[in-house]
C-alpha cells in the first residue's frame, strides 16, 4: 500500500486519473516488474473463481478479483458486482474501493467505470494494488472478458521495501 505519507499529494485540486496514477505508479510498476520476471513464460492460465485460485501451467497462485472488462461494452466492472466470484475472493477489492472513497477517490471506485485509451484495466488494476491494503501485485486473465486479480502472499524477493535507489535501477534497466 502507499505511504501514508503519499496521500497528501491526493489533497490537490487538480486531481484526475492522471494524477492519480503518476503517484501511484513507482510502487506498482517494481511490484509489477518483479511479479512478471518471477512468473516468467507459460504456456496457459486458468482460475478457479470458487477457490480464489490462478494457475499459470502447475503453479497456483492465490488471488482476490479485482474487476472484469469485456470487448463487447468498453466498461470496467469492480469485481463485487460480478455474482459468480463468492464474497470472500472480493473482499480485498471492498476494503480497497473503502480506503479510496475515504480519500476522496469516488470516480475510481464506481461499480462500473467507462474505459478509454488511458482509464483501461491495466491502468486502473495498478492503482488499485498502490491501494490495496495489502501487498499485492496482479494478473490480468485475457479473452473477450478481462477478469484482473490481485495476486496475494507474494514472495518477499519482489516484495521489498520500494527505496529510491532500486526504483531508479528497475528504471534504467
């Protein structure tokens, strides 16, 4: 999750999903980094929505849903609307949209969000884990319907604590 220290910069009044995304990104983009060299190749995913489970070939990974987009309608649905993931498995994605509405986030924590060239799944699936109470990073499942999850109990390699220096060297790779 983002520093309490960082939500200060959320008091602005020019604030918009660009905004918001810029102070969230140092964290997510090294959380995003390290998962993606970790998971490496795979040849297929699935997962089990009944289990809150991802299996990339025979690794399982756990996860909560964080959202779905489909082709057909352009819409980004949070993932408590969707009535097949069980309670349980959108729990974190409840307690996220919580924190951001206490923050004066409302447009990014609307059931259903219209999606652009720069408001996608993958823009908003970052600024969620900078949020998530928990560390996280997340996998995006692809196909006429995207669902996004966050993917939990992380290994602490990719886990650090973001400092500066690392952040810059994962930027200059």
């Amino acid at each position: 999750m983002l520093k309490k220290e960082t939500f200060h910069l959320l008091d602005s009044k020019e604030l918009n999903f660009k905004n918001v995304f810029s102070i969230c990104i140092g964290k997510t983009f090294l959380y995003q980094d390290r998962f993606i060299d970790y998971i490496g190749k795979y040849n297929g995913w699935d997962t089990n929505v009944e289990e809150g489970v991802l299996k990339l070939d025979d690794r399982s990974f756990d996860v909560e849903y964080i959202g779905t987009t489909s082709k057909a309608d352009n819409l980004w649905y949070s993932s408590e609307l969707e009535r097949v993931i069980p309670d349980k498995y959108v729990d974190l994605m409840i307690r996220t949209r919580k924190l951001m509405q206490d923050l004066n986030l409302e447009e990014l924590t609307k059931g259903k969000i219209a999606l652009s060239d720069t408001v996608n799944g993958y823009n908003l699936s970052m600024i969620y884990i900078a949020f998530a109470p928990e560390d996280v990073a997340y996998f995006c499942g692809s196909g006429d319907v995207s669902i996004y999850m966050f993917v939990k109990n992380l290994l602490r390699i990719f886990l650090e604590k973001l400092v500066l220096l690392n952040f810059l060297q994962e930027l200059w790779k």
